[in-house]
C-alpha cells in the first residue's frame, strides 16, 4: 500500500549535498515495501503494521513506523522516507534521492530467499544496475555518476540466514552445515557483495551486524520447551552472533584496505545492531523500555507478517516495547539504535570526490 503522506518527502538541505541519495540492501529490517510487488506471503501491508506513520497507512515496512534505514536517510539529511524501488509510482525526484532494494525474507545465501520466494541479494544488485541506468537517463551522465560516487549505502542481511537454518525448527534447512562451517560461507558471500557494490561505483558502505537472533521473541518462543518457564535471551545464539560480528569486522577491515588501494575516497563502516539492542533488554528501565521478551502486537510470542494482522490485537503504547512483533524491532528501537551511529554518519556526510 502506498502511503501519500509519506512520499515525495525529500528535505535535501542544498544544491549539492555530501551525501545526495540512500540506497538500501538487505531484508525485512530494511525492507519499506518491495514485496508488496513480487507475490510473497513474506508481506506487511496491512494494519497494525505502520500504525505510527502518518495516516496510519501501512506500507510494507515490517514494523510499526519507521525503520532504522529511514531514521539514516533523515539523519543524513536526505529524506524521511526511503521508498521501495519496485514502486511503479515512483517520482523521478523519489529515484534520484534514494530507493531501497531490500525484500523481506532475504538473506546473502541465496537458498535462504528462495525459501520464501523473495529477492536475492543478487537480484537486488541487478535491480540496483537498471537503477543506474534509469537515472542516468533522468539527470545525465556526470550528475549520474556524482549520485552514485557520494550516496551513502546500507546492507541489512544475515539475521534469516541463521534464523531460518538454525533458529527455528520448522524451517532449519541447512543443519548439515555446523554454524562453524555456515559462517565463512556467509562472510565470502557478503564481502562478493559489497565488492560489487564498489564496481558498481559505491564509495560509502555501512554494513550492518547481526541483531541479538537469540533474544528475538520467536526464536525464544520455538526453542523453549516449557512456555511457561521465565523467558530469556538464548545463549548460544548469542555466541554465534557475537563471533559472526567480530568476523565480519575484520573482514570489513581487510575489504576497506584492499579498495583503498584502487580508490581512497573508499570508506566501509560496521554497524553494530548487537550491543544496543541488548543494552535496551538488559536494562530496559534506563532507556524507557517495560517488554523486553514478546512483541507489541498479539501474543507476542510468534506474530509475525500474516500473524499479526487486523484481526490481532496489539498493545497501547509500542514505545514500550523493544520489538514491534516477534521478530522486528519497533519503530522507538530503530530510532535509538541509528543514534548510535552518529560517527558513522557524520564520516558518511565528507564529501568523496575527487580532489
């Protein structure tokens, strides 16, 4: 669904701003709405889903308002409102400033978005390629290519990957690989995709670590025996989460000192979900917080897409709830979570041409 209160927002603060457009990656965390355009179950387009937006329409966000890619776009000084680039009623101005390719139910292993019939990161790449091209004919060849050089670029991905193999039990397609064998695989995949971003022309990437998989409330939910005991975040999801970020780190690191060598305006950035997520669960009190183990809408405990829909009863006050249902954060979470990447963006916002 299309929500006119939310498009044509763009708010760029000059002529030529450091950072002119957003471009998105990655899954449902990033998603505003391109499955509501390929004929997936994995959608939201539908109430109480974006009950916070203006006018209350949903859009195909998997959250309750704004996602954390929306809050950057804004903090960048771009837009308010990433709009999804499957939207056939997209303005030029829209295109120009920044789409997000992102589908919901997608991850960088490519079985896992085939699992639910959604986009691969590799289709999101093609898409990106007939992107350029669209523009360049819009804005011309060198206002192009200057868009493309100085956007900042964000990749949301992984978070399925792990859930859908290892996490919950009706999906696990993929328990005859060990998490040990699963990780590299996942980090050559990524580090394909973010080299090809920068043949593609893109100079500032922040891509983002996995959430805290094992204190999502489904995950919670499908591996706890006895419904009734105390619920709690999982260990071990938390260790592989927390040896999965420290590797992708690392290999950030080594992709950002390989392209600086053929580019220096080339500038990789992590973006650390995990720690301020669990500092929200951990001491909820300190940071407005009362529901740290369930979502706002239903139960909590399993809602998620057509689970929570208008039939479902969700709670008052999202604000004070961690996640919005049983697997995406609410909309009060993403926004403190892109405060923390205030270092990150301000470094987004220097200009990268040519000196």
């Amino acid at each position: 669904m299309r929500n006119p209160a939310l498009w044509n927002s763009s708010k760029v603060t000059s002529s030529s701003p450091a950072v002119p457009a957003v471009f998105v990656f990655g899954d449902s965390t990033v998603d505003p709405g391109n499955n509501n355009y390929i004929g997936t179950i994995f959608t939201s387009n539908y109430a109480p889903y974006g009950r916070d937006l203006p006018n209350h329409i949903p859009t195909g966000r998997f959250s309750n308002g704004r996602l954390a890619t929306d809050f950057i776009a804004s903090d960048l000084g771009v837009k308010e409102y990433v709009p999804p680039y499957l939207d056939p009623k997209l303005t030029a101005n829209e295109l120009i400033t920044g789409v997000s390719f992102a589908s919901a139910g997608s991850g960088y292993d490519p079985y896992t978005a085939q699992l639910g019939g959604v986009i691969t990161m590799q289709k999101q790449l093609e898409y990106f390629r007939e992107y350029k091209a669209k523009v360049e004919k819009l804005v011309g060849k060198e206002k192009s290519k200057h868009i493309i050089e100085n956007a900042a670029y964000i990749v949301s991905a992984g978070a399925n990957d792990f859930a859908f193999n290892y996490y919950l039990p009706p999906l696990m397609s993929r328990r005859n690989l060990s998490v040990e064998q699963y990780q590299p695989f996942l980090l050559q995949i990524a580090q394909d995709f973010v080299q090809e971003l920068w043949k593609e022309g893109a100079r500032k990437i922040g891509v983002a670590g996995l959430a805290p998989l094992g204190c999502l409330p489904m995950v919670i939910t499908l591996n706890t025996k006895n419904i009734t005991q105390p619920r709690g975040c999982l260990k071990s999801p938390g260790l592989v989460v927390s040896s999965y970020n420290q590797q992708l780190q690392m290999k950030l690191n080594d992709i950002q000192n390989q392209l600086a060598v053929s580019d220096q305006r080339t500038k990789l950035f992590y973006l650390d979900i995990n720690m301020p997520t669990l500092s929200y669960i951990q001491e909820p009190a300190r940071f407005g917080f009362e529901e740290v183990t369930r979502g706002c809408c239903g139960t909590g405990y399993l809602e998620l897409s057509f689970l929570c829909n208008p039939t479902t009863i969700s709670c008052p006050d999202s604000s004070k709830y961690v996640f919005w249902d049983s697997i995406h954060p609410s909309q009060r979470t993403c926004r403190l979570v892109v405060d923390t990447f205030r270092p990150v963006l301000d470094e987004m916002k220097v200009s990268t041409q040519s000196r």
